[in-house]
C-alpha cells in the first residue's frame, strides 16, 4: 500500500480557526495544525477563495497526500459540494467549495461533510469500546450540532442535512443554535444573573 493510499488530511472549518490533522488510515493523528481565520474573514476575496488557496502550504507540506476530508459547520448540499447554510462563516453560503477546489487541485479528491457527521462517522469506525452501529451523536461549541448514524452510515434524509439539531426551530421561530449555543447559553445567564443579583456572587469564577 502507498502512502497516498494510507495518509490523508482532515480539515476541521471554524469560524475563529482551521484545525488540520494528517492522519493514517487507523486513525491515528500523525501531525496536527491550528491556523486562525481572521483574515479569510476580513479579505476582499472572500472566505472561500482565501480557504481554497490556503490549503495549498497544507497540500504542499504532507505531499504524500491526495485525499483530503473537510468538515464543515452548518448546512451543505445534498451531493456535498456546496455550502448552503453556515451561519459562523456567511460569506461561504452558496459558494462553489468542491469545485474551487477541485479547480486548483486536480490531483486531489475532496470530501465534504457537516462537522458533527464527520465527528460521528469517526466515532462509529475509531471510538473506544463497542460502538453501536446506530446513534444519535450531538456536538457542543460555539454552537450545537448532530447527526445520527444508521447502520453504520450518517443518515442525510431527502434533503442532506437530516438531523442537523442547530437548524431546527424552536422557541420564538429562533434556530436551536441561537438558542442554546455559545452565545445563547451566555445570554441565559446574564439574565439569570440580572433577575438573581443576589445569587451572582456565587458564580465568579
């Protein structure tokens, strides 16, 4: 087997950072890189370009790589080409991603999935233990994900982002994610703490 076929570079999008891990087909982490993303944000290109030709130093730091994973944090197209809905990095909605890339580097295959798919998909073939082969697998950040897996596979329903926790709409027509992610669980408690003043001594710290 060569390297090509037993290497491989996940890429894990943020809206703060890249993380990016050349791993081995055990699933063993080889060599990991953090990059922030401030300015693919702020650049006049825009997120998806900047991303595109960022990539590259990677592609050309681990040469023995041709596949190329990338988990991406909100809604994508059904044959997982196309950002849809990604609400830390709105500039990438609706932009090309696989085809950009694919573009630039003809020599790569790309694979793209919704974070929490990926995180799931990687818990069912390297978590510890017995790993059922049906799960209902839910992420915390900066905001909330899931997805469930179904005999093994992520199940994507009709429209390819089945499951998908943090869209779904809840109290007031809000996304679930407005609501209970990062931001929205920092809003609770400064009403909390406005209500309770009394009490918030005992939260410093």
């Amino acid at each position: 087997m060569s390297k090509q076929d037993s290497l491989f570079l996940g890429v894990d999008v943020g809206g703060t950072h890249l993380k990016i891990g050349l791993v081995d087909r055990e699933g063993n982490m080889l060599d990991f890189q953090k990059e922030d993303t401030t300015p693919y944000r702020d650049h006049p290109d825009g997120f998806g370009k900047c991303f595109i030709d960022g990539l590259g130093k990677y592609l050309k730091k681990y040469p023995e790589v041709e596949k190329v994973g990338i988990g991406l944090p909100g809604m994508i197209s059904k044959d997982r080409t196309t950002p849809l809905e990604i609400p830390a990095i709105p500039n990438l909605n609706g932009f090309p991603l696989k085809t950009g890339l694919l573009e630039k580097y003809p020599k790569h295959e790309f694979y793209m999935e919704n974070d929490a798919a990926a995180a799931a998909i990687g818990e069912f073939y390297y978590g510890k233990g017995d790993v059922a082969e049906n799960f209902l697998f839910i992420t915390m950040g900066t905001g909330i994900g899931s997805a469930l897996i179904l005999e093994g596979q992520v199940f994507k329903g009709s429209r390819g982002n089945a499951l998908e926790m943090g869209h779904m709409l809840s109290r007031g027509n809000a996304g679930l994610e407005t609501l209970v992610g990062r931001n929205g669980i920092l809003r609770i408690m400064d009403n909390l703490i406005s209500a309770y003043p009394e009490k918030a001594g005992e939260l410093i710290g």
